[in-house]
C-alpha cells in the first residue's frame, strides 16, 4: 500500500472533539488504500502554558529540562490521538519521541535532525497499524530528549516522510493553504493551488506561519511533494513542489509579515579588518540568528553596524554586543523591539525590473517609513515599524493585485 504522512498543527488537536475529527480523517485516509503515518503538535496553547510554567519556578530554566518538559505537550497528543483511533476501529499504536528513531544533535531547544532510523515505525506499519508521533522532538546518542524548535512537527513530518520514503506529506492546519497574504489581514487574499519550494522558503522564513522553513528545505532536497489543508473541511490545498521550471511568471505571489523583529545597533566602532568577524562570531557562538545586516559608510575611521534578530534574542544578542563594545571602544550600543519586516515574493522579480520602485513607492505613499532593506533574487524585504504592518500588507496586497487569479 502506498504511504502517506500527515501532520497536525495545535489548533487541529485543540479540544477532544478536534482529536475526534482527525481519528475520523485518518480512518478515511486508510480505509482509502493507504498506510498512515500521523505527527502531531501539542493541543491549542499547551506549549506557551508550559514554557510559562517553566519560567515561574526558574528565571532560565536549565535547557535539557526545559525540553523534556515540552516535549510532554506532543506526547499527550500522540497517546489521545491513538486512543480515539482505537475507539473508532482503527487499528493504532503511539510512540514516544525516544520510539521515532530520530537522532539529534545536543543543542537544546534548536536541535538538528542528524538521522533518522525508521525501523520500528516500518515495522508497526508492517502489523497494519496507523503509527501516531510526537513531532518537535528527538532523542540525543545518550537518550536525552531534544526539541527542535517551534514549528518544529513539520519539521519531523518532512523528515519522517523522507526516511519512510513516502511519495506525499500532507500538512494540516486551520487554513486552506497558502494564501497570497494573511487573510486574517487581507480578506481578499487568495489560496494558491500550488508554489515552488523557493518561494514558498521564503515566505515562510519571512513570517508566513503556515509552514516551518527547515520542513520546506528538506522537502526540496529531497523532492517530497506536499500538500498543505485545512483540518476542518475537505477543501483542496496547496501543493508545494517544484514549480514551474519555465519564465512564466512575472509577478509577485505572496506577502508576508514578521512582527518577531528586533534591531540591534552598534554605533562608532573603529572600521578595520575583522570588525565584521569580531561581532557575529560571538553571536554565533551563543546560538544567536542574525537576518538583515546593513553596514553604514565610514566616516572618520568610524563605522556603524546595524543587524536584527528575533525578540527572544534581543536581550542575550545586547549582552554579546555591550562587551564588544567595550572591546573596540565603540560609543553606542542600543536595540529596539518595535520593528517588523514585510515582504513581496516571487519569482518573477529576479528578472523583471520595477518592483522594488513599486514597493517602496507604495510605502511612502502610505507614510510608512522604511528602517533596512534586504534582498534575495525572489525577495525584497523592508523593516519598518511593527504598527503600520497591516497597512502596508493590504497597500502591496492591492498595489501588485494579488486579489486577482494567475
């Protein structure tokens, strides 16, 4: 029988009878021919009541008991979904993070899948079982328990699909796929029946939730067709493949927003070899994800540097960067937490000129102030302030007439 792996997202699984509905979905996907591979996020809100839970009995919780902790959330998952399964004769079995035969690495809280060794999931498969897992999570070489980040299940989902080699790994959410901007934010925003991995990679690493960055690179290394739909209806979804390898398109496919921005500047700082090198590398080494980069000129031997990171980072990145200041004898180091970062994406725009002026121009239009630029051959990001996010999604929304069909 072919396979197929399927994930659920928290809002999916939020309440008993959510865990119901997807008993039912599964059944169906199985008596359809299919053998059932299920991944399954925490219920609704469970991790941030658990992460808040850990702060409340220690400031900075060590990280191998935090992520033993969370990894609780996907396993109360795992255990419902199987008992609703089997009260509903659907032949099921739950596995614990450690069961999967995912190998980690021992950074906790951000680990790397180092491989993946699916034998007891075939073999529960072989036994005519849909097998139920916890995504997020992994196991080290010493048997610690790791996770891999939030949004980290599709990441497991992806990976397990491609271990399994399964020709398909369908992504459920509470939305009918992947919209041309958030509809919660634009209401004439449409679904699109299909986008590239790379656009799709950058869309979500520009803010768009519906799917997690690391799931869509190892989808298109590996070539994993997946569909991505919502949990509530049997509507079609998106399908995330390799797109269209012919210059057809010429326009932007997609919004995305980010409010998880914030800036750091180090100012008057001696410009001189190595002054790059001397301050991301010890960002680096404390774990710290650095985006956008703008270098301002020199001027007097002196230079500015500004980079943003994500709000969770701010404080630990100006620990790193005060100390480097210090260092070089710089005279300002500051952060902001009041930024957020928009983005048009598509194709189109690596070879067809005017679409950074028809941003900006629309911005300015609007009054919206433009922070740092950044730019990849399929992308033009602005930052700009956090509260004239939502005009300026639905001011490109209509400037590039989004709302209209391909």
């Amino acid at each position: 029988m072919p396979l197929v792996v399927q994930k659920y997202g928290g809002t999916s699984v939020g309440t008993a009878e959510r865990i119901r509905a997807v008993a039912e979905r599964v059944r169906r996907t199985r008596e359809s021919g299919y053998e059932v591979v299920v991944v399954v996020s925490a219920m609704g809100d469970t991790t941030d009541r658990l992460v808040e839970l850990a702060r409340s009995v220690a400031p900075e919780p060590d990280r191998r008991d935090y992520d033993l902790l969370l990894s609780t959330g996907e396993t109360q998952s795992t255990a419902l979904l199987s008992m609703a399964l089997k009260a509903i004769g659907c032949p099921s079995i739950s596995l614990a993070g450690a069961q999967l035969g995912i190998k980690t690495d021992r950074v906790y809280s951000r680990a790397r899948i180092m491989d993946i060794q699916p034998d007891r999931l075939k073999a529960e498969l072989a036994n005519g079982r849909c097998v139920i897992v916890p995504g997020f999570q992994g196991v080290t070489d010493e048997g610690d328990i790791t996770t891999i980040g939030r949004g980290g299940s599709d990441t497991t989902a992806v990976a397990l699909a491609c271990a399994l080699e399964a020709p398909k790994c369908e992504i459920y959410t509470d939305v009918d796929g992947v919209f041309t901007a958030d509809p919660r934010i634009v209401p004439t925003a449409r679904r699109l029946s299909s986008i590239s991995y790379e656009e799709m990679l950058e869309l979500a690493q520009m803010g768009a939730r519906v799917m997690h960055p690391r799931a869509v690179e190892l989808a298109e290394l590996y070539s994993l067709l997946v569909e991505v739909r919502s949990s509530f209806n049997d509507h079609p979804g998106t399908l995330i493949d390799r797109g269209d390898a012919m210059e057809s398109r010429k326009h932007v496919r997609g919004i995305a927003h980010d409010t998880n921005v914030a800036k750091v500047t180090l100012a008057g700082v001696p410009d001189c070899p190595g002054l790059a090198h001397a301050l991301f590398a010890p960002l680096a080494e404390a774990g710290i994800s650095v985006d956008v980069i703008v270098q301002a000129a020199s001027i007097g031997g002196l230079a500015e540097i500004s980079f943003t990171v994500s709000r969770a980072d701010l404080n630990q990145a100006m620990q790193v960067v005060e100390k480097i200041a210090a260092e070089t004898g710089a005279s300002v180091a500051h952060g902001t937490a009041s930024l957020a970062k928009i983005s048009i994406v598509g194709t189109g725009l690596q070879s067809a000129p005017g679409y950074a002026a028809r941003m900006f121009g629309t911005l300015a239009e609007h009054g919206i102030n433009i922070d740092m630029i950044t730019t990849s051959d399929i992308r033009i990001t602005c930052v700009i302030e956090e509260s004239a996010v939502e005009e300026a999604v639905q001011a490109l929304h209509t400037t590039f007439e989004l709302d209209k069909e391909d």
